[in-house]
C-alpha cells in the first residue's frame, strides 16, 4: 500500500568502499522510510556506517566507492536515476541538505559567516547578493544568531554559535529534508540542550523532515519521532520513539538501552562483550550473534525482517511473533 505522507523511501541501498585489503561494506542493503515532518534518529556504535548512509542518500560519496546501488525515492522521484550534475542542480541543498558533525570543518575559514549562508541562495537560486544577504539574515535571527555575525569569521564564534550557522545554511533553501549528522557532538550539555530545542521548533515551524545521527541515545529522544537502529551496516531494528525507548526489542536494542543511566529507580548498567564485526569479512548469520546472549542455532542464517504490529525487526526470537 503506498504511503501518500511518505517523503524519502530507500529500497535495498548498498554503498561498499574499495581498500587494498578487500571491500568495506560500510551499507549493505538497507531498506527506510521516513514522513513527512518527521524525525527519525538512527542509533548505532561508531564504526556501524550511518555516516556512510548519510553520504549514500546526498551522493557525497569518496573517489574509493567499489558499488553504490539501489533505490532512493524523494516524492516519489527515483533519485539514482539521476546524472551527479543533474542531482546536484535539482536534489542536493534544495530538497535535501545537511548539517555535518564539525561545524569549524564544514565552515570556511577565509570567509564571512553571512557570505557562506547565503552561497545557497545564490548558487540554486540564482537571486542577487542583496536579496540573498537578506535571507541569510533572516536566517539567522530565526536560529538565534545576532545579525552582527554575519561579517564575522567562523573562527571569531562560539561551538554553539558555529553549528547554528550550519544549521541555518542547511535551511535557507527550505529543503524538505535535512540530515544532521552527530551535530551536537563537540558541545558541551547545555549547548547541546539549546541546539535541540532549537531543532524542534525549526521542525514545527519549517515543517521539514529529519534524520539525526547519533550515538548519543539520550539527546536523540529529545527530537525523535521514529528510531532506526543501525548495526554493522544493516539496520536491525524500526520502531516509534515511545516504543523503541519504552520496550526495545532486537537484543542489540536492548543492551543500547540498557547502558544509559537513569535519573529514577535503581538499575545496573549493562555493555555489550566484544568488539562489532569487521565490515571487510562479514560472514552469513546475525551479525550480532557472536556478542549476542540470546543467541541459539538458527542465527547461523541470516534473519530477514520481521513485523511486530507497526515495528520492524531482524531478530530470529520474533519469527513466531
């Protein structure tokens, strides 16, 4: 049945990197969809590839790409169909932009703040430098930045003060999505706690969709409608927020859940044995099973996706479920 609220469908996505020692199957076969305005946070371990996910839905890929396919739906427009250049003029930074995880990286250090947020307007848009220096102004006073910054350089602000310029660049086109890709990470917890209430309101007012990623399970929930678990390039597991952080189901999920201390009721925080598989050797099975304690034989073969009402899980302890 077609989901006519639906904003970005990927079908059996699969983006392998070539290195002198084998392929690096950094996404392999990822299946996601996401609503309009919504948000949903894909959680995993560092090293699980949901960078690499987001670098495969905006075609920022590395010049070592060995195999990048599948299917990317944005209103059911197929994207892979589409030649770079044409991407780049219709797709990315007008429906589609990002927030990287370093603002100071992804700010030039040579030119004015104002200048770089209001390049978008200029380059896609195709407007003059006044109408476009007045978005940008614009811009800033809606992500709580002082119009006298605007002639300042990136090095001259705040780590706060640097992302919220990243986030107001990903928004001056008004894309229908944003990726924002561990974007409080170099914050300290207040400023992390300002970024996120300043994304929930940008998602009310703008109306646009997210999806953050992150290893930072409690700052997710402050902003997520949805969750996708992320492990060893596959995502494992898809629920809504109240469920996922209520009752996570797919063992993975649950040891997730289970490191995160709690403000109320006594609880002994739990890791997870062992070290996730290397992405150059993976072998058949549940890549999970070798650090699993729920493990029995049948996660020998690779489990395929499971429905649990309105959750997806791959997990052979649901296929009676």
């Amino acid at each position: 049945m077609t989901n006519n609220n639906s904003l970005l469908r990927v079908e059996d996505l699969k983006l392998y990197f070539k290195t002198s020692q084998g392929d690096v199957q950094a996404v392999d076969g990822i299946n996601f969809e996401l609503n309009r305005n919504e948000a949903i946070v894909i959680l995993g371990e560092s090293g699980c590839g949901k960078s690499s996910f987001a670098r495969a839905i905006l075609r920022l890929l590395p010049r070592n790409v060995s195999r990048y396919e599948g299917k990317v739906y944005l209103n059911d427009v197929e994207l892979m169909q589409m030649t770079d250049e044409e991407f780049r003029k219709r797709i990315r930074w007008i429906k589609m932009s990002m927030v990287p995880q370093a603002a100071m990286n992804a700010l030039n250090p040579v030119l004015r703040v104002g200048d770089q947020v209001a390049e978008p307007m200029l380059v896609h848009a195709g407007i003059k430098k006044e109408e476009a220096m007045a978005q940008a102004s614009d811009m800033f006073d809606r992500v709580g930045v002082s119009t006298d910054f605007l002639k300042r350089y990136a090095f001259e602000l705040s780590g706060g003060m640097r992302q919220r310029v990243a986030i107001a660049m990903s928004l001056v086109t008004v894309p229908d999505l944003v990726v924002l890709d561990e974007p409080t990470s170099a914050l300290d917890v207040l400023t992390q706690a300002n970024i996120f209430n300043l994304l929930k309101r940008i998602k009310k007012e703008f109306e646009v969709s997210f999806i953050l990623i992150t290893h930072d399970i409690a700052t997710s929930s402050e902003l997520a409608d949805k969750v996708a678990v992320m492990y060893a390039g596959q995502i494992i597991e898809v629920a809504s927020a109240d469920d996922f952080f209520t009752e996570p189901l797919h063992p993975y999920s649950k040891k997730l859940m289970a490191s995160v201390p709690r403000l109320r009721g006594k609880q002994e925080l739990e890791f997870i044995t062992g070290q996730p598989p290397s992405l150059m050797n993976l072998k058949p099975g549940c890549r999970f099973a070798p650090r699993c304690t729920e493990r029995h034989g049948k996660c020998d073969q690779t489990p395929p996706v499971f429905n649990i009402g309105d959750r997806q899980v791959s997990c052979w302890l649901y296929e009676d479920k």
